[in-house]
C-alpha cells in the first residue's frame, strides 16, 4: 500500500471522528480533498489496498454516506423547492437502476462505477447538520488552497516544470497548455470579489486567479470569468456611466497585452467564431466532418450524435441506454467521441469530459436529462431568491458561470461541483434563518414597550 492510500485512509477516520468531536469543519475538508483527489496533484487518482483498488473520491462518498444516519434533522423551508426536486429525480434513478439490472444485466459494480460521482448529491441532505463556522472555515481552506495552487499553476510556464506531465496538452499555436487547472478557481474568483474587504488583498487574489485563468487558455473559462465581472457589478449595484468606461478602458489595454504576449487567446477565440459560422452549413449525415479534437463543432457534433441514438427508441428517451461503463464497452458506437486510449474502444462512447449534455442524455435519456435540469434550475431559483444575501450573491454567479463551462466539460454531471454548492446553500439558509429571528426579537423588544 503506497503513502497516499495509506494517508487517504488515514483522512477518511480524522473526517468521520471529527464530525462528533465538535471539529466537523475538518470533516468538511476531509471531503473536499479526497473528492477532488488531492486538488488534480497527483497521479494516479487509485487507492490501492492489495489486488483492490478504489479512486480517493470513493473514500469522500463513503463518508458521506456513514454520516448521513447521524444528520440533524431539521425542515428548512428555504430549500424545500429543491429538496423536492432532488427527490423526484433520485427516485427517476432508482428505477433506472432497477431497469438497467433487471433488463440489460448491468451489474451492481458496473452501475457504481458508472454512477458514483452522483453520490456527491447526497451530501445536500447535510446541510442542516453543519454550523455557519464550519462552512465559514472550509470556504477559507479552499481560497488559501486555490491560490497556493494558482501560483504554482502560473510557475509551470516560468520553470517549465509539469506538476503533472503526462495530462499535458498542445494548443492550436504548438505551445504547451498546462492541465492542471485549481479545482475551484471559479468560485474562489466570486469569493474574492464579493467577500474579500481588504483592498490589498483582494487585488492580490484577483491578479493571481486572473492569470491563472488566462494562461489556462479555456475560452468558457474566460467567457464565466466575463460573466462573474458582470455579475458582481450588476449585483453590487456597481454599474455606472463611469465605471462602464472605466472597465471599457482596463478591458480593451487588457486584451492588447494579451494579445501581444499570448496570441493564442485570440487565435483559440477565432477559431470559435468560425466553428459556430459552420453550423448551418455541416452535411450532418457525415458525422466524421465534425470531428476536430476540442472544438466547437466537435462538441456540438458529439451531443447531436448521441441524441440522435437516444431518441431511436422509447425506452432510451426514458431511462437512457443504461449504465454499462465505457470501458465495457468493445465496440465503437458512435463515429465521433473524446479519445481516451485507456478504453477498449480508444474513444468515450457515452460519457464525455469535453461537454456535459452528452452524458446526461445519454445516462439519464430524455425525461430523466428534464428532471436533472429541474433540479439544477431550483438552485438558480433559490439563488436568485436570495440575492440580497453575500453567499446567495455568490452562489448565482458561479451557477451562471457554470453554464458557460458545461460547454467545455462536464461540470454539472460530475456531483463534486455541488459539494460547493451546498456548503453556499448551507450558509444562505443559517444567514437567512438568523435574519429571521432578528426580526422576531425585534418584534418582541418593540411589543414589550
């Protein structure tokens, strides 16, 4: 057993022992290093125990789930939108579960690995059990992290040394573009703008994520970033003739020097503009035009294939065509897919890292995608409710921002973006709850003269 496994193993007890020794925001950080395996810092993402082997995120489910009959209990009235359609749509998957064994055979143990990242959701019915404290004290770790991890992140193009070498990639130009992304330098952006009061310090954090998010070189990357600058001046009541032109005036020197230091940012946005000009004009019965790696149109072909495979049958657009994994499967269904040379097949059939509709389309088919987007869009609801709120603030803009990167990866499909989610969702509901008494005893104080 190597070092990580036994370090990981090691978290999992400190997590699951802290929860009930007045400690639980080191449980909350317990859960967010192994799900996000150790932030993408190392490689391979496996816990090995003998012949087993398990990824670190497991280790982050389980204790998830052994925690859940110790839960407080409590009805929150704030969220029972969303809790009714989590509910809807994770009895939609228990029978699909059923569905998927009893007809097509899928194992117990191919329906885990397929559907384990989903398990994260299941950390929503924890909310409740955590103190504003706790999740005050895990958004620290993640800001202090994330930034720990941004200036290494920008090191690489300095020393050109890889923190991980081998998930390296060429951009169109033949420059390297580094993979190893900070996990959560999006909502750490919102934190920053919003919470952060130090001038100082906010500038600081805001220059190093900047970067980091330019040198990443992710054009939906760039567009959320857009989109968070809009928001948080749109929400603090920031827009005004002047400060337009004074944003105007940052923004345009801003994409000069980008321009002249790192062109690539321009050739990658081009190369946008034109993949959505050749939309319309695509023969789409020869589904192999659209094949270029990372592109727009690869993207769009790639979801367009699959829904087209989906709808050929009453039973996929109900319950999708099941949970067989990828690398199961030895036969190349689709002409387009995300090259993978760990699978049989050299290609993603039915999940996709590049998009996040493809996977929901295809694992969930088309009523069960709905009742997925239903649950999503009762957090923009909720979100949106409490915008009055700092967390409400924030957690609007980084779901907005969300929406713009399901176009470059599979975001909302892989459950670990929600554990973030609910710990803003946690602090919206205690913040607004305290609010709420305030107000009684104000009553209280008012009638007692």
């Amino acid at each position: 057993m190597d070092f990580l496994s036994l370090l990981s193993i090691f978290l999992f007890f400190i997590g699951f022992v802290s929860y009930f020794n007045n400690q639980k925001h080191i449980t909350l950080i317990v859960i967010i290093v192994l799900s996000s395996g150790y932030f993408i810092l190392t490689k391979p993402l496996t816990l090995n125990i003998g012949t087993f082997s398990m990824q670190y995120g497991d280790l982050a489910l389980l204790l998830i789930f052994s925690l859940l009959p110790f839960r407080k209990k409590t009805t929150d009235n704030h969220i029972k939108n969303i809790t009714k359609a989590l509910i809807i749509f994770l009895v939609f998957l228990i029978v699909s579960f059923l569905y998927d064994y009893l007809i097509y055979h899928t194992t117990p143990m191919q329906i885990f690995r397929t559907s384990r990242k989903l398990g994260y959701i299941a950390f929503f019915f924890l909310i409740s059990s955590f103190e504003r404290k706790n999740y005050i004290q895990v958004i620290k770790f993640i800001f202090v992290i994330t930034i720990i991890h941004s200036l290494f992140y920008i090191s690489q193009y300095f020393t050109g040394y890889s923190l991980t070498p081998n998930s390296d990639m060429e951009n169109e130009l033949g420059g390297l573009r580094y993979s190893n992304v900070p996990s959560y330098i999006i909502p750490v952006l919102a934190i920053s703008l919003f919470s952060i009061k130090n001038m100082f310090f906010k500038i600081f954090a805001l220059i190093i994520i900047l970067v980091t998010i330019v040198l990443a070189q992710s054009r939906g990357a760039i567009i959320s970033v857009i989109a968070v600058l809009f928001l948080f001046l749109l929400l603090e009541k920031k827009i005004q003739l002047l400060n337009l032109i004074f944003i105007s005036v940052i923004v345009f020197f801003s994409y000069n020097i980008i321009l002249n230091y790192f062109p690539i940012i321009s050739e990658r946005f081009l190369h946008l503009n034109d993949e959505m000009n050749m939309v319309d004009k695509m023969d789409y019965k020869k589904m192999e035009d659209f094949y270029q790696q990372g592109s727009f149109i690869f993207r769009y072909g790639l979801t367009y294939e699959r829904l087209l495979y989906v709808l050929e049958e009453p039973m996929r657009i109900v319950f999708g065509v099941g949970f067989v994994p990828d690398i199961d499967l030895l036969k190349p269904i689709f002409v387009l897919g995300t090259p993978s040379p760990a699978l049989p097949t050299g290609y993603e059939q039915y999940n996709s890292v590049d998009i996040f509709f493809p996977n929901i389309i295809t694992r969930y088919g088309i009523v069960g995608s709905i009742l997925y987007i239903y649950f999503i869009a009762e957090l923009f609801v909720f979100s949106f409710r409490f915008r009055e709120l700092l967390y409400g603030k924030i957690l609007f803009t980084y779901l907005l921002s969300l929406v713009f990167i399901s176009l470059i990866n599979e975001t909302f499909y892989n459950s670990q973006y929600f554990l973030i989610l609910f710990i803003l969702i946690g602090l919206i509901t205690i913040d607004k709850q305290q609010i709420i008494n305030d107000n009684k005893l104000s009553n209280i104080k008012k009638q007692s003269f």
